[in-house]
C-alpha cells in the first residue's frame, strides 16, 4: 500500500483521530515499513504542525520508532530531551513535531515489527496504565486493518 | 605570539587526529562488517531459494530482512560518521549527498544552490568546512522550527562563501558570547579560523538565522 492510499484510508484514519481524542494526547502517527526493501516510514499523523513527518525515513534502531521496531517493545519518552538514549538528533519525530513525551508500540506483521503506533504531547508527561492499553488496542486494530493489504501485497 | 601558534597548531592537531581515527571507523564499519554482513546475506539468501518448507522459508525471509535493515543502517552510520565523498570526490558532492540524507532524516527541505566551478581543497579544510555546515544544518533541525532551509555556495578564485539561510524562530545571537554551554556555535568559529577562513552568525528572533562561512582558496596552493 502506497503512502497516499494510507493516508486515504478511513478506517486507518479513524482509529488514530479517535485515539488522539481519547487520550487527549496533540499528536498520533504511524510509521510502516515500505512494501519494498527496509525502509520505514511515517504514513499517517493526526495534530500535526507541519508535514516534516512525510519526509522523514525512520532509521532501524534509532530514535522511538527505530527502536521499537528493531526491539519490539513499546517504549515512552516523559521529558524529551531529558532522559533520552542517543542523541537529540537520534529522535527526529520529537523534533519535527516538537513532543515533549510520547509513547508508542509496535505493529506486527507477519511475527515481525513493522510498523509503530505512537501518541504525543508537546508537554511532559508520564502515560499512564489505561492510556498505554488504549494505544495497545488502536495498534491491534491497525494491525487488523493493514494486515491484506501488508502480506496481501497484490494491487 | 609564540605560545599561541603553538596552541593554534595543538588544537588544529588535536581535531585532525580525531578525524582521522573518525575516518578509520567509519571504513571499518563499512568495507568491513559491512561486507561480511552482506556475503551472510546473499548465503541467506541462497539458503531460502533451496528451501521447500513454508515455515522456515518465511522464517529466514524475516532474517534476511533483519540483515538488510542492518546493513543499511551501518551504511548510514559509516556516511554519517564521514562522507567517503568527502574523500574521494571532493566538497560539493559531500554536501549534496548530505543534504538528501538531512531532509530524509529531518524532512526539513533545503533549497540548495552552487554556483561557479568547484575548485579544489585541501582534505584537512573540506573536512572543517563539511562539518561546520553539518552543524549549522543540524542546529536548524533541533532548534529553528521550520521545513525550509536555503543554502548557497558560491566558488571564487580567491575564496568559498557558503551561506546556510533559514527563516525559523531565530534567537538572540549576542547572548550566546558568554553562555559557556553553547560549544556548538563556538566550535563552527573555532574550525573555521583554524582553516583560516570565517563563520560569521546572525540571528533575529522571529526572522531565523543565517550562517555564513567563508574560506580562503588561495593559500592553499602553497603548502
Ligand atoms: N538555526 C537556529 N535557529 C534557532 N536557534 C538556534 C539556531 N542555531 C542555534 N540556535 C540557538 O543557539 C543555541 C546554541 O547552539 P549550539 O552552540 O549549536 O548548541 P546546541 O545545538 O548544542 O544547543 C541553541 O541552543 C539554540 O538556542
Ligand atoms: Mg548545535
């Protein structure tokens, strides 16, 4: 599935905008490695400030999502920069969108990570317990929702 | 006078021997593990095209595209850590092939303009000049708040000015002299003169901030 049909798709969209509504978090997105290659990249964002987020290549290990998905594992981050393994500049997303915390979980496919589910906020902050289950949830709905078109690959 | 040449001359020693040693780990990472990882990948490979069962099949298609993000993010580690362009085909493509892995790692665009023939420079001084420039880009995407960025080289015979514009936040430039914890700006002033050339910095808040270096091509030709 091409970035654009992603970006098209309702059901994709309505999860991550309910998401965000109901944790009152500023920020949702989600990264999916391409059909082709390793490459991973930020397909969709809801409470974005800019479109840097389109452009940007999640590199395996590196920054949240990297991470996430050479590991995963969910993670949070509660004071960016404070706290933070690798460098400020190893956390693009953070950057871009300017979150100061955020949490995020992995997206299987096929028993591999490919893709991440995060939540932020332009303040600190510290997800608790509930709100971390609702990300788990709105991941496992994406994973329902993106599994054809993922492993299906056929046009 | 004397004294401070020395120093000039112990700083200037102390940075090319980190580079150096920058330089051999980068080539490590990429002719060494690198191409270890990929002769593990292409007998993966081979290894899962022999292969009947549906189970290990998808098993070691997972691996092998385990492998493959593997060695594309050594890659990126080898360039990040030093460009091998910079060695091997000088400056300006160094920054070229720079810039798209910014604005993919950053997705801040940068509109990017050379003008003139590119002359010739010292390893040493392309090296300073390269991560000067990766500083200042760098500096925009942690602080500026802005998608665009316009960078301008411009070759002379006497000189190479390159202007690195970008029309984010902006901050008050003077404040910095006597905050000790900004080393970024300071280090940019520092390898410049040591090349014997400039970084001048102007900002204004609300209006962004535009670094302007220049380096001297001439006296190079000597040495
Ligand atoms: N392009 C820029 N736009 C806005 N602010 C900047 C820019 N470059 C530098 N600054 C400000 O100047 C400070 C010093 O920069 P620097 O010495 O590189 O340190 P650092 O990047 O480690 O914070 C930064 O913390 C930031 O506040
Ligand atoms: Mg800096």
């Amino acid at each position: 599935m091409r970035m654009t049909e992603i970006r098209e798709n309702h059901g994709v969209m309505e999860v991550c905008d309910r998401l965000r509504k109901e944790v009152g978090c500023d920020f949702v997105a989600l990264a999916l490695q391409n059909e082709v290659g390793p490459d991973v990249r930020w397909h969709y964002a809801s409470g974005n400030v800019n479109d840097k987020y389109k452009r940007i290549t999640v590199r395996f290990g590196k920054g949240i999502a990297g991470k996430i998905i050479s590991s995963g594992s969910p993670m949070m981050m509660s004071d960016f920069p404070k706290d933070i393994y690798g460098k400020v500049t190893d956390h693009p997303i953070m950057l871009a969108e300017k979150l100061i915390s955020c949490y995020a979980v992995p997206l299987f496919f096929n028993g591999s990570p490919k893709g991440v589910l995060l939540i932020g906020k332009r303040v600190s902050y510290t997800f608790s317990k509930s709100e971390q289950e609702k990300v788990k949830e709105s991941g496992e709905a994406l994973e329902q929702l993106l599994r054809s078109h993922i492993l299906g690959g056929g046009p | 006078m004397e004294q401070s040449v020395s120093k000039q001359q112990i700083r200037s020693y102390i940075i090319q021997s980190q580079e150096e040693e920058i330089k051999r780990i980068s080539l490590e990472l990429h002719e060494g593990v690198g191409q270890n990882l990929y002769s593990i990948l292409t007998g993966l490979q081979f290894v899962e095209s022999g292969l009947s069962q549906p189970h290990l099949k998808n098993y070691l298609h997972e691996m092998t595209q385990l492998i493959e993000k593997t060695i594309q993010e050594i890659r990126l580690l080898s360039v990040e850590l030093h460009p091998p362009a910079l060695t091997t085909l000088g400056l300006l493509p160094a920054i070229k092939s720079y810039i798209k892995l910014y604005t993919s790692t950053f997705g801040v665009l940068v509109d990017f303009e050379s003008i003139g023939e590119e002359k010739p420079i010292q390893e040493q001084k392309s090296v300073a000049v390269f991560r000067v420039c990766q500083e200042a880009l760098t500096n925009i995407a942690k602080h500026a708040d802005t998608s665009n960025v316009k960078m301008g080289l411009i070759w002379k015979e006497e000189e190479l000015r390159i202007s690195i514009i970008d029309f984010g936040g902006g901050f008050v430039a003077d404040e910095l002299e006597n905050n000790a914890v900004t080393l970024g700006i300071a280090a940019m002033k520092e390898r410049m003169l040591l090349t014997g050339g400039q970084c001048v910095i102007s900002s204004k808040i609300g209006e962004g901030t535009s670094v302007e270096i220049s380096l001297p091509l001439l006296e190079g030709k000597e040495s």
